[in-house]
C-alpha cells in the first residue's frame, strides 16, 4: 500500500480468484478504461447466429435452383445456418425420392461453404435440412509444404 501511494497509484486486485489473489500497482481510472475497451471489443467481435431460411418445391427449376443456391452460399459465408425446406403438395408426396434427390444434389454444390448440421428428415409436408457454415479451419485447406531441393551432386 505504502509503495503505491509513494507513486501516485493505485493498488488494484488483478486476479481476486486466484489463490493468493493478485496485485498490482498501477492507475486505477486506466485499468478500468482498458478493461471497458476489452469488454467492447470483444462485444463487437460476437456474432449471433441467424437461421436463414430457403423453401424449394419439387418443381423447382434449374435457373430458380441457382438463384437460391447464391443466396445459400451468401448466407453460409456471412456465418449464419440455413434451412432449407422442400415443401410437398397433393400427390407430390409420393415422390420423396425426388426429395433426397435435390438435397444430395445441394449437398454436393455446398461442400465447399457449409456441412450438414442436421439431416433431411421429414415433417408432415415438407422435409427439412439445416447447414451451418464450415469453421475458418475447416474452410481453409492445408498448404502444401514446400520441399526443399534436394542438393545436386554435382563434382
């Protein structure tokens, strides 16, 4: 106490739940401040995660198949999960097939941006699919590494 008042500071309790606790001299206004921009920081860093939606129907066609396969890659590289939904009608039910069909098909065009988090399963009239986005480490592939060449012998 005495050394910190010497100096002008302050002596603050750094880590209280460690065992001794810990202490430090130092100004106590500048730890707060640098602790508040550590906490907004680290609030800015957070990201919540948003389900997204995208309905298909058995019939969809291969321009509109396309226009929502952009809007899928778009929404896995913002980070946020999609579902997606295939939505039956009538006498389409009969043919879950075409289902499994056009969700291998998303799967295959989607193996770069997003892995499955859930599978497609079947809920009264539709079927459902959830994808969450691939990890920075899943995302990107491991280099190659770079041999060095091998000396030449050359006497």
């Amino acid at each position: 106490m005495e050394m910190a008042q010497e100096r002008g500071l302050d002596l603050v309790e750094v880590s209280p739940a460690s065992r001794p606790p810990v202490c430090r001299i130092m100004d106590f206004g500048k730890y707060k401040y640098e602790q508040s921009k550590k906490a907004k920081e680290a609030r800015k860093k957070q990201h919540t995660v948003v389900i997204k939606e995208v309905q298909f129907r058995p019939k969809t066609d291969d321009h509109d198949y396309g226009f929502k396969l952009r809007n899928i890659i778009r929404f896995l590289e913002h980070k946020d999960k999609v579902k997606i939904t295939l939505r039956f009608r009538g006498r389409e039910m009969s043919h879950m097939d075409f289902a499994m069909q056009t969700f291998d098909r998303l799967t295959a065009d989607l193996a770069d941006h997003g892995k499955i988090e859930q599978e497609p399963k079947q809920e009264g009239r539709t079927v459902v699919m959830i994808m969450a986005p691939l990890s920075d480490r899943e995302r990107r592939p491991a280099r190659p590494r770079e041999e060095s060449p091998a000396p030449s012998a050359q006497e």
